[in-house]
C-alpha cells in the first residue's frame, strides 16, 4: 500500500484537481473535498487541518456562503480593505 500523503500534500492537490476550469480554488462542500478529507485520513476534521495549514501560510482560506473556498497562496484573489474603505467613506480616515 502506497504511503499517505500528508495533510498539507492533500489539500493543495485537491485544490488543483477539484476545481472548476476558470477558477483557481475550490469550495470545501461543493467540490466533494471535505467528504473525500474524512474518508482519505479516516473521519479526521478537514476544518481544523485547513485552518492550521491556512495560519502557516500554506493555504488560504475564505468563508463563503455553506463553507470556505480553498486557495494556494499564489493564487488566491486578492481580499479587499474594507474597514479602510468604509472609514474613508464615513470621512474618518
């Protein structure tokens, strides 16, 4: 039997291989990934695993309407300031 990849190998090659042409991360319900997670390292939790990978700067991780989006850094759209942008609005900053 083949060796299991780690935590990090298996969450970037689901991001490449599960998502949609056109878009450059994956939805962690949608795409199947957080099935295949718990299925792949035996009922683990795919939240806790991406939330650590994501704070070590492995991932990127962006809530979204019924999960999170999954990114590889380099990859991930860019996020927007909008505290910065409401206080300008509101003629604070």
């Amino acid at each position: 039997m083949p060796e299991k990849m780690s935590y990090e190998e298996f969450v970037k090659k689901a991001i490449v291989s599960l998502r949609k042409e056109g878009y450059k991360g994956i939805h962690s319900v949608y795409s199947g990934f957080n099935n295949a997670f718990k299925k792949y390292f035996e009922g683990e939790n795919p939240v806790d695993v991406t939330n650590r990978l994501a704070m070590e700067g492995k991932i990127i991780v962006r809530p979204v309407k019924g999960g999170v989006m999954l990114y590889l850094p380099e990859e991930a759209p860019a996020t927007r300031d909008t505290a910065t942008e409401a206080l300008k609005k509101m003629g604070i900053e």
